[in-house]
C-alpha cells in the first residue's frame, strides 16, 4: 500500500504544488483547507482545519486516520505572512501570526504523534522559511515565528527519535504564490515615522515573492526528503543569495551582518 501524507494548508500555493506532486507520484495524499468546499478542481481530497482551532485539528486526523487506516507523512504547510513595524502592528495580529505559525503546527504534531508512536514510524516535515533564521526589518513577528518553529523542530526530533519517527524542516525562501496577498500588511500610515521606510520595504517584499521560484522546487526537495532514509535536521530550498544569507549569518559579525540586511533593505 502506498504511504499515506497528510499536508496542511493544501488547497492553495506550496501545498498545493506538493500534494499534486507527490499525488503522481502515487502516494495517498490529504490535504486541509480551512474551506474545502469552496476549492474546486483538486487532484486529491482536502478535508476541513483550521490549525487555530484544536477541535479542528483533531477531527480532521481522526478524519483521515479513519479513512486511510494512518499517517505515513505529516507534511506541516499551513501558515500565513505579516509585515509592517513592529510598534504599528497590533496585539491581535502578532497572537494571530503565532496561533497560525507556532502553536497550530505543534497541535497538528501533537495529534498524529500517538498514531505514529503507536505504528513506530513517521516521518513529520516542518515548512518553515529562510526568514526563521534572521530578524527581519518590517517581518519581525513573522521570523520570529518560523524561527521558534525551526527550534520546535530541532527539540522534538530528540524527544521522538526512540520512537522510530523523524522530525525534519524545510525553509523555503521566496516562491511564486499567494502569500503576499493573504498575509496580514500593517498599513503604511499617512505621517507615520516609518511611512517612507515601510512602505519602500513593503513593495521590494512583495516584488521578491511576484519573481520568486516555482513551487515545483518545494514539492521535489519534500519528496527527496522523503525518500531519504535518515532526513537530516534541517533543509534550506530557494535561491543560492537566499541560502547563503544563513552562511553569512553564521560567519560574519553581528553588526557587519546588521549593516548587509540595512544595506539591502535601503534603512
């Protein structure tokens, strides 16, 4: 029997791309959306998540567990983008970011985990970003949410490993998608100290993500994952400046690597 996958936030960019993909390449694939019923046109069955509601969560792997008797493969897409200056972005909005890319995907792992103990094997994929392993001008809230995942990953790889599952993820940089369009944009403020700066950082942001790599890239790098037989810890996938920022990161001095990202951002 093929392996079945479990991938959330499937009915639309990266998720799509990889649950269409691994869909051909004869895999059982599920996928979530939020609102399945308004997707049309799926190659593969998308059932009903929100990963901020834990009700949800539950239900829809009790959904496919039952359907498909396990959960090979947990492929943790689901999340959504937020920029602006951190002083201007409310409350609301940054708890918002974190439900959807922190605490949602660790109640997603929690809930397939007793089955993959139970079969003691599983493979859990966590979709981060190359913006997880730096601070961003104007994307604070969002690296620090996928860097907090990167670290989530890298502590419960250990504590699972007995277990015969294996924790992994896998930072895209820029993709050709709709997050720009579903993230949440602080407003740039008429007569705001940051108007200027923001607003000039804000359309080089969306620019990148208009001119971004193909999803495709995302969807064969999960599935090399995949096929590999001892995954690493951590995969980086996007264009070569974008992984070598994570080199430089690690290289240079803090303020020299400062003065690179303000010199890149124009601040």
């Amino acid at each position: 029997m093929s392996k079945v996958i479990f991938i959330t936030g499937a009915s639309s960019g990266i998720g799509k791309a990889i649950g269409e993909f691994l869909n051909e390449k004869g895999y059982s694939v599920y996928g979530t959306s939020r609102n399945p019923e308004k997707v049309t046109g799926s190659v593969f069955p998308l059932v009903a998540l929100d990963v901020r509601n834990p009700q949800s969560i539950s239900e829809a792997v009790a959904e496919v567990i039952t359907k498909a008797g396990t959960i090979d493969v947990l492929i943790n897409n689901a999340g959504v983008g937020i920029t602006g200056p951190l002083e201007e972005i409310p409350a609301q909005e940054i708890k918002n970011n974190f439900e959807t890319n922190l605490f949602g995907p660790i109640e997603v792992m929690k809930a397939v985990l007793p089955q993959m103990r139970a079969q003691k094997s599983g493979l859990i994929i966590n979709v981060t970003s190359i913006a997880g392993y730096m601070g961003l001008p104007y994307r604070s809230v969002y690296s620090a949410s996928k860097g907090a995942l990167e670290l989530i990953t890298e502590a419960l790889r250990m504590e699972v490993k007995g277990f015969g599952v294996t924790i992994t993820s896998v930072a895209p940089g820029d993709f050709a998608t709709n997050i720009a369009a579903g993230r949440y944009h602080a407003p740039v403020i008429k007569g705001s100290a940051y108007e200027t700066l923001y607003g000039n950082t804000l359309n080089e942001m969306n620019t990148h993500v208009d001119s971004g790599s193909n999803p495709l890239q995302m969807a064969e790098a999960i599935y090399a994952i995949m096929k590999t037989p001892n995954p690493g810890v951590h995969y980086k996938v996007g264009a070569f400046m974008q992984k070598f920022s994570i080199v430089l990161k690690r290289i240079l001095p803090d303020k020299v690597y400062e003065k690179m990202l303000m010199n890149h951002y124009k601040l």
